[in-house]
C-alpha cells in the first residue's frame, strides 16, 4: 500500500515549486546552478558565555534536492557557498552559514526531497545592461 504522508508532501513540493518560488543563482567558486527556490527564515538562539539569548535571523532558500546540481553532480550545501538573489537593477548576495555550531542546512521534510539552505546577507552587484555584473558577478559590495 503506497505511503500516503510520502505522496501529500511530494504533491505539496510540486505546488510549492510551481506557485512559490522564484529562480535564484546557487554558486560554489567558479560552478553554478539556476535553481527555483522559495524563501523563508529561521530563528536562531544561542545563550552566549554571560548567559545573554542572542537570536539571529538566517534568509534561508529551500530548493528540491534534485535541483541543486553542480558541474553535472547532485550536491548538498556547503558553507561559503553563495545564493544571488535578483533584485531589479541589482543582486543580493548571501553566504550559506548558520550561527554557531549549527549546520549551514538542513532537510525541510521527513522524505529529504527538499533542503532549507540557511545564508546571511553579505552584499550587493549592480547589474549591467545585458544582465551580467561587473567582474562576472565577483563584485560584492556589502
């Protein structure tokens, strides 16, 4: 008997990916991904040594796992990876790393189709006519 928990949640991915995401650039060094990625946040909490919560707020993309493809391979994040998000006549760009000893990312379901990649906001590109940035998008200015 087929698991019907399994076949809801890949129904929901597939309305999800088709309603609710936008198509965002996952880049490792020179290699990239044109993926379509819904964005969310995560709350971080962490107790420092003087006892004080400190809470950080990650921008996290979760993409289907199969998407993710870099250099002809399937592969999970990995910190200091970096997601340019569009943004009219400029790019955001934002590091994939979590706060402390967590993980950069995690999976967003029980049956690991997809993944919540957590980032932190470390600048901007200007895009020029024609849509690359300068220097090939090497250009971040925080």
């Amino acid at each position: 008997m087929p698991d019907m928990l399994e076949q809801g949640s890949a129904w929901l991915d597939q309305q999800r990916t088709a309603h609710m995401t936008q198509r965002v650039e996952y880049r490792r060094g020179a290699q990239a991904a044109s993926v379509d990625a819904t964005i969310g946040r995560t709350l971080f909490e962490q107790v420092d040594r003087m006892g004080i919560v400190q809470r950080v707020e990650s921008r996290d993309f979760l993409v289907l796992r199969t998407d993710l493809v870099l250099g002809g391979v399937q592969t999970l994040p990995k910190a200091g990876d970096r997601v340019i998000d569009p943004d009219g006549t400029s790019v955001a760009v934002y590091e994939v790393m979590a706060p402390g000893a967590e993980p950069p990312w995690r999976y967003s379901d029980p049956y690991r189709r997809t993944l919540r990649i957590h980032t932190k906001y470390v600048g901007s590109e200007v895009v020029l006519e024609g849509g690359t940035t300068p220097g090939g998008g090497t250009g971040v200015t925080p």
